[in-house]
C-alpha cells in the first residue's frame, strides 16, 4: 500500500512537473529575482537623477559665474540694430580714396583722426585769416574762380581752407559751449566729420572784416555769383537750401566743395542745388 502510494504520488508529481512546471521554489525565486530586478532598477533611476542633477548644479554655477555667456541667446539690447540708422554701405574707391578729389564726407563717412592731407599748400589768395591751405588740386581752380569774380567787381575772401582735425573740435566744443548740441550739429561738423579736414572745402565771405557766415550771404552779389559759377571752376555748394535731410547740415551758402570740373559740371546740369548725396545715390 505505501509503496503503491509512494509511486503514485511520485507519479502525480512527475506529472505535474510536466503540465506545471512551475513549482512553489520555482515561483518563490522568480519573485525573489523580481524584488532584486525592482531594487536594481530603483537605484538605477536614483543614480540617473542624481546624475543629472550635478549636470543642472553644474549649468547653473557655470552662468553664476559668467552672466555673459548667457546673453548670445538673448535677442541683441544693442539700439543700433533696431532703432537708428542702418550701418553705412560700403563706398565706390573714388568716393573713399583719401587722394580721389571726389572724396566724400558726411555725418555717415567721417575721417580718421590723424587724417591730414599730403599736398596741402598755400594758394595765396585773399582771407581774413594769416594762411590758408588747401589741397594743391584745388588751389589753381580756387585762384582762377577769385579772379573770375573780381572781373566782375566782386571781391571774395577766404574765411577757412583745410581746418585739422584738433582745430575742428574746437571749433565744434566751442559752438555747443554757445548754441547747445542739437543746434551746434546743424552747422558744426564733429571732429573727424568736417569736409575742411580734406583740404578741399573752402569757405567765403564778401566781408573782409568779419568772419562771420552768415545765411544772408546768399543774397549778396557775391553769393548769387558764387552759387551760378563755382561749377565752372570745380566747387559746388555743397550744403543748400532745403537739403538739410540729405546733407544732413541746414544751408550754408559759404561753403564751397572741390570735386573737379568735370564733376561740378555734372551736378550742376542735373540742377544748381544738386548734392553729393543725391548725384552718387547715397542713402544715409
Ligand atoms: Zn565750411
């Protein structure tokens, strides 16, 4: 009897392995093998978090200690990109050139500092001044210009010829000291932004008592003169009436640019208050 039921249940237990493999020890490892699974992945995760963590504590301590590095991705506070002016476009070499007599000068394309030209020279003629110098390119086109208006009984005077960059900031320190900013640069170039400084510029007076310039000077005879013959001789009024918005400077009757005749000619041909501006298509 106990062997017959030793063999069945011996039986019945094969048999059971084989339709229930899974034993009682079996399923107590397998949970056991699962609990570790959980406990490995918990600390897993525990690890990757404190891991990024330092990542994080590491990013900050980085920007704490250099703000900068945290502004290429903010949008640009610069207000130069926004709200003035573009930035100047690139010039033509005959409006660049320190040695072209097309030069250009304005409150966009100044002059460098140290800028003084190589071949000024004295063209003795009248001024109210000891010595005035200008570019030798100017100078005989100047003298013929002077005589030109005598024979017409109108007397001009130089009042100012090639001024230096230091003489010119303190011409300009000088005018803001007496009208304030904002008037001083409607008629008082900067340092480094007088067209005086290329020795090309002259200015003129009917008076050779007096250095003042004056907007009336339009109306003398030697202002109407001026204005309807200086292209003849290569100058051409550079700052005219009612182009303050392109010169960039209000009328200034006096003063007179060198660009050579055959420039001169040109502007005067597409109109007698033609700027430099206008003829090469300069936008500010
Ligand atoms: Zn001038």
């Amino acid at each position: 009897m106990t062997e017959i039921k030793q063999e069945e249940k011996e039986m019945i237990e094969e048999k059971m392995e084989e339709s229930f493999p899974i034993t009682l020890e079996k399923i107590e490892r397998k949970e056991a093998e699962k609990r570790k699974k959980v406990i490995l992945t918990t600390e897993r995760f525990i690890l990757l978090l404190v891991f990024l963590f330092s990542i994080l504590f590491l990013i900050s301590l980085y920007y704490h200690a250099n703000p900068a590095a945290i502004k290429p991705n903010t949008p640009s506070a610069s207000p130069t990109t926004e709200t003035s002016e573009p930035a100047p476009t690139p010039l033509p070499e005959y409006l660049t050139s320190l040695t072209s007599e097309t030069l250009l000068v304005n409150k966009n394309y100044p002059l460098s500092s140290d800028y003084v030209p190589d071949n000024l020279v004295t063209p003795y003629v009248n001024s109210t001044s000891d010595v005035i110098q200008i570019r030798d390119i100017a100078a005989e086109p100047l003298k013929e210009l002077i005589q030109a208006a005598q024979k017409e009984e109108i007397n001009l005077y130089i009042t100012n010829g090639y001024i230096s960059y230091e003489t010119q900031k303190d011409y300009y320190e000088d005018r803001v000291t007496l009208i304030g900013e904002t008037e001083a640069n409607k008629v008082m170039p900067k340092a480094g932004y007088s067209e005086h400084q290329t020795g090309l510029a002259v200015d003129f007076t009917d008076d050779p008592s007096s250095n003042a310039q004056v907007v009336s000077f339009s109306e003398t005879k030697a202002g109407v003169w001026l204005k309807k013959n200086a292209y003849k001789y290569g100058f051409i009024l550079r700052y005219p009436e009612g182009k303050e918005r392109i010169t960039g400077y209000s009328f200034m009757p006096w003063h007179y640019r060198y660009v050579g005749v055959k420039t001169s000619t040109s502007m005067y041909s597409r109109g007698e208050d033609y700027t430099m501006e206008e003829y090469y298509e300069i936008s500010k």
